[in-house]
C-alpha cells in the first residue's frame, strides 16, 4: 500500500481542478482545503466547476481563479483545457472520467492526471471499473487506507496497483467561531449538554442511529438535559428520520437544522461530536473536531480507526452499536476529565497528521512524481 512520503519539493506548476459537484459536502472541502494549501506552495490552481454551483459560489467570494462551466459542454471545457494548458489535471468527482476519457481520445488532450476518490466506493460493474482504471490517470489518491485498500480489491485491476497512494485530508489550522449560540437559538438552558453531528442526510451517515441513540439515553436513561443537534442537508431521507423523531416523541431533544454554512465554526458549542456512520472514507468533522478541542464517539466505519485510537483519540465502537455509542456519550457527560485527556491526545495528533499544510506537501509531491514518470 503507498503513502506518499517523497522527498520534498518546490517546483511552481499549474494545476487545473475539475469537479462536477453542485453542492457542498467533504470532498468539496477537501478540494478547496487542497487548493489554498497548494497556493501557499505557490502553486497555481485553477477551478473547473458547475456554472451555479456552490463550488462556483465559493471561488467568486474567496477570490479564486476559476471557470463556471456547463458540464455538457465537452467542446467548452477541452478549450479551456488547452487554452489553459496546465502541467497536470486533478479529477474530484467520477462524473467527471468518462469526459476525461472522451477528451483524451477525441480532443487529444493527454495531460497527467490525479483523480482523487473521497469514500468507500460501491461494487462496480466490470465495464464501469474500466473507467476508473483507464491508463490515462496516472494516480489514483485516496483519503484513507481503508478507502485504498476497497478499491484495490474491489475495483483496480492488477495493472492500477502501483498508481494508488494514501495521502490522508488535511485541514486549515485557523480557528473560527460562530458568533451565533446554538443554546439560544434553540432556546436551550445553559446547562445543555450538546451532542452534536455534522452530515448530510445520506444513508452512509446513518443517521436513524443518532436517534435510537437519542432515545436510549433521553427516554431510557432520563437524560432529558442532553440534546442533539445536527447540520447538514436535507434529502429525500429526511421525513422519514423526522418521523422518526416524532414517533419516539424526541422532538424536545433532537434538532435537524439542515445545511449550515461554515458549519465547523460551531463545533466548539458542541459537548462531543457523535458520529454514527456505516461507511466512511475518513471525514474531515472528524479531524475538525480535533482541532477544536472537542472529543468524539464514533463507529468505526471505514478509515475512521485511521484517526481514533479507541480510548486516546476518541471513543469507538462497531457499527450500529447503539447501546454502546450511548454508554460512551454518557461517560463524557458524567466525568469531563475524560473529555480533557481525549481532546488533549487527539489535538496534539491533528497537528502531526491531519493539517492543510501537510496535506498540499505530500500532494505536490505526488504530482511531481507523477510529472517525473510521465
């Protein structure tokens, strides 16, 4: 298995992303988190991204360069390609191959590129893994080892082995902090005890699970001052988790927010961070809550051991372990000197694993490598 550990280096080079992603989510953050990393190192880095989407919405806030693109317009964005003429280009979202491989065959664009994959991939058909095994992708970088390891034995053929490498997320080390009170808004006492879950409303979260967790502590265990708040957008799953709420009559102690912007600025309102997912890559919440000090109860779905070391960076259980998920939320509630060790340990590996700056080194890197093999 590779993790990129190359020697350093500092070479200026254009590097042009491309992400066919109309909302926000990890691997959003994860590029964009890449992209003003890889700007530190003087590297440029243009955006190729959806005309409306909040990709888009971002670089013209922020100041980036970038080009809004209609995603069916191949004869577009193979001119932007050229005009551009980048050493390198970094794919950030499947969609986005199957145009690679048209501009690579009919508008002969045969640029070195990196596509990075963000989660554990679903089985695929044997004509879809030869997508994702096309020989003009000369890297194929993943966000943990666990995500790597699926692949190579669900999807790579044996020819892609060597071109797959592990650089784990990395995140800004600048702490921002909602001015706005969850406890007020939501109008809390101040003795709360806040649990809190960032996710969108997709099945891999899991989050049916945040709820039985609710209700064993809340209406099992009378922990009425315990409340759980959750960001992140809403979909087609949604009413059925309200219902749920509903139907256990938690409407007091579970709070769906929906998408909130900057949502890691509120982590520090948060008591723990409960994450209950049943597939993961490695998440950047986890490594938010890291930075900000707040101690995290998590499934170990994925490449989330990559990060928790049960007991030293946080507490861990098997999938679906409800029972347990809320014994261990308690224990942070009961005793909050197992809140300071926790968050002490986990802190101090963030800033040896998991910062930006780390993660724009070994991916520049990875795209010299890739430039000297080409």
């Amino acid at each position: 298995m590779n993790i990129c550990i190359f020697d350093s280096v500092n070479i200026p080079m254009k590097v042009l992303h491309i992400s066919y992603a109309t909302t926000w989510g990890g691997g959003e953050q994860q590029m964009i988190d890449l992209v003003h990393a890889l700007n530190d190192l003087g590297i440029v880095n243009p955006l190729l991204c959806c005309k409306g989407s909040e990709l888009a919405s971002y670089a013209e806030k922020k100041g980036l360069l970038y080009f809004p693109i209609d995603k069916k317009s191949l004869k577009i964005i193979s001119g932007i390609i050229k005009k551009e003429a980048p050493e390198l280009l970094h794919i950030h979202t499947g969609s986005s191959i199957k145009d690679f491989i048209l501009f690579y065959f009919i508008h002969g664009i045969r640029i070195p590129t990196v596509y990075t994959i963000n989660g554990i991939m679903r089985k695929k058909s044997f004509f879809s893994r030869l997508k994702y095994n096309f020989k003009g992708i000369k890297a194929i970088h993943f966000v943990s080892q666990a995500a790597q390891q699926h692949f190579e034995e669900e999807i790579a053929f044996r020819s892609s082995y060597d071109k797959l490498y592990t650089i784990y997320d990395g995140i800004r080390e600048e702490m921002i902090v909602s001015e706005e009170s969850l406890k007020s808004k939501l109008d809390l006492p101040s003795e709360a005890f806040l649990v809190g879950n960032i996710a969108n409303h997709t099945r891999a979260k899991n989050l049916s699970s945040l709820v039985k967790v609710a209700e064993l502590m809340v209406k099992r265990n009378g922990n009425s001052n315990i409340h759980f708040i959750q960001l992140g957008r809403k979909t087609k799953s949604t009413p059925e988790l309200e219902a749920e709420v509903i139907e256990k009559n938690l409407e007091k102690n579970i709070h769906f927010l929906g998408f909130t912007e900057n949502a890691e600025t509120y982590l520090p309102q948060f008591d723990c961070l409960l994450m209950t997912s049943n597939r993961e890559g490695l998440p950047l919440t986890i490594m938010e809550a890291f930075k900000y000090k707040v101690p995290v109860v998590t499934t170990n779905a994925g490449g989330i051991p990559e990060a928790i070391q049960h007991g030293e960076t946080g507490l861990m259980t098997e999938i679906d372990n409800n029972e347990e998920l809320a014994r261990y939320v308690e224990s942070l509630y009961n005793d909050s000197k197992i809140s300071e060790r926790l968050v002490a340990n986990a802190h101090s590996f963030f800033e040896e694993q998991f910062t930006a700056q780390r993660m724009g080194t070994e991916t520049l890197k990875l795209y010299q490598k890739v430039l000297d093999e080409t």
